[in-house]
C-alpha cells in the first residue's frame, strides 16, 4: 500500500470516528431532560413519593432555579416538598372553580407550583439533582399528569420543559415531565401501600401448616427407612455368625 492510500486511510478513518463522536454526544445531551420518577408505586386514587429528575445540560452555567407547575384540571390535594440543603422550597396555592373533597373536607385552593431556588448551593456542570415530593391524592379520571418545569441558569438562561408529547409524534425538545399512574387497587390503603387481607392470612397459615405436616411425614418417612436398615443390617449380621458356627461345626464332625 503506498503512503498517499495509507493518509487517506486514516483520514477517513478520523473522519469517522469524530462524526460518530459527534452523534452520541448529541444523542446523550438530547436524553439528559428534566423528569419526573416515583417511587415505588404512583397509583391512582392513592399518595405517592416522586423524585424531580434535574441535570444540568450547559458546560458553562450552572443550574440555581426550579419551578414545577401541577395542572389544574387534575388537581392535587396535598403536595409536599422535602427539604434539601443548599436549596429553598417556595409553595404557591391556586384557588379552585370546583372544590376538592378529602377525608369529609372540602378543599378550596391547591398547590399549582413548587419553586426551588439556589441557597448556597447550584447543579453545576456534569451534574444532577434531584428535587423529591410527597404527592396526593392522585387522581381516578387520567393516567398520567403534566408536570412542566421551567429550568433557570446563573448566565440567566431559561429552558421551558413545557412541551406535551404528542401521540404518534417524535419526542419534541424540550418535554415535560410525565409522572404514569398505574391502575387502582382494591386494597389500596391510599398511601401508597396495600392492607393484607384476612383470606391472605388464612391461606398464608394453611400454607405453613401443609409444610409443616410434609415435613413430619418426610421426617417419619426417614424415620422409618433408617429402622428398616439397621434391622436388615442386624439379621444380616447374624446369619452370618450363625453360617460361621455351622460351617465349624460341620468341619468338626467331618474329622470325627
């Protein structure tokens, strides 16, 4: 192969690997959104514990404001955030056209923002955080709520997440955050965990007792065979004595 063959080679070469280096460098900033991740189960008509997802996108800036909006048409009774270090929680409530009831209560105003702003401490580049909160009741009548968060970095740069994804489209820039709910359960205690039943407990019980009498019949069965043994083994033991004394004995009349 000559030298000209050989350079062009390793430019192409170059070439290639820059352009792939290029789309999965693309590909990773396009994935890296705010979200929005329960845990454990989000169940409708029940409470739940999320975590909003927040990376930090910029080489450059760094991440020192959140704000997450609740829609309205689904409202949420009850929206708490945890305190994080370094970071301070505003709630903003909204009044309701129709109000809500809990536990007998008529509620008038709900939660419609959770505001989180730098208090000595920033998402900074490479980085993320995340911004946890206690969610209910969640509502019966979707399966999914829309939580748009707007993004705000220390260069003053904003990045709306406010874009809903649209059925059969491609996933749009900027999205918003989805929280999925999954499907109720009858024996949801609405927060977040299920009462054990006292079918469940009987069954649970027999269960035990089953094992117990294989184990028993197991044991005896064992039992049994290993008595079975040693008497075999006994007999065999004496016939063998008794063959010994009667081949002695016949030697001796033999010689007599």
């Amino acid at each position: 192969m000559s030298v000209s063959r050989t350079r062009t080679s390793v430019r192409a070469a170059l070439a290639g690997g820059i352009a792939l280096s290029s789309v999965v460098l693309l590909s990773g900033t396009a994935f890296a959104h705010v979200s929005v991740q329960p845990q454990g189960e989000a169940a409708k008509g029940g409470y739940a514990t999320v975590n909003i997802k927040v990376p930090n996108e910029r080489d450059n800036a760094s991440t020192v404001k959140l704000e997450v909006n609740f829609p309205l048409d689904h409202p949420l009774a009850s929206v708490m955030p945890q305190p994080i270090p370094g970071w301070k929680a505003e709630v903003t409530k909204s009044k309701l056209d129709k109000p809500l009831e809990l536990h007998g209560k008529k509620i008038n105003e709900v939660v419609s923002k959770v505001t989180w702003t730098a208090d000595g401490s920033k998402i900074g580049p490479g980085q993320f955080q995340q911004f946890p909160l206690s969610l209910g009741r969640l509502p019966e009548d979707t399966d999914q709520l829309v939580l748009k968060a707007i993004q705000t970095y220390d260069n003053k740069e904003v990045v709306r997440w406010i874009e809903e994804q649209k059925e059969g489209a491609e996933e749009p820039e900027n999205p918003a955050p989805v929280l999925k709910l999954s499907a109720a359960s009858e024996d949801e205690d609405h927060h977040g965990g299920a009462a054990p039943s006292a079918s469940a407990d009987t069954d649970e019980k027999a269960g035990h007792d089953d094992k117990a009498g294989d184990h028993e019949e197991t044991a005896s069965a064992s039992s049994s065979t290993d008595t079975t043994a040693r008497v075999l083994g006994v007999v065999g033991i004496l016939v063998g004595v008794a063959g010994v004394a009667f081949g002695v004995l016949a030697g001796r009349r033999r010689s007599a």
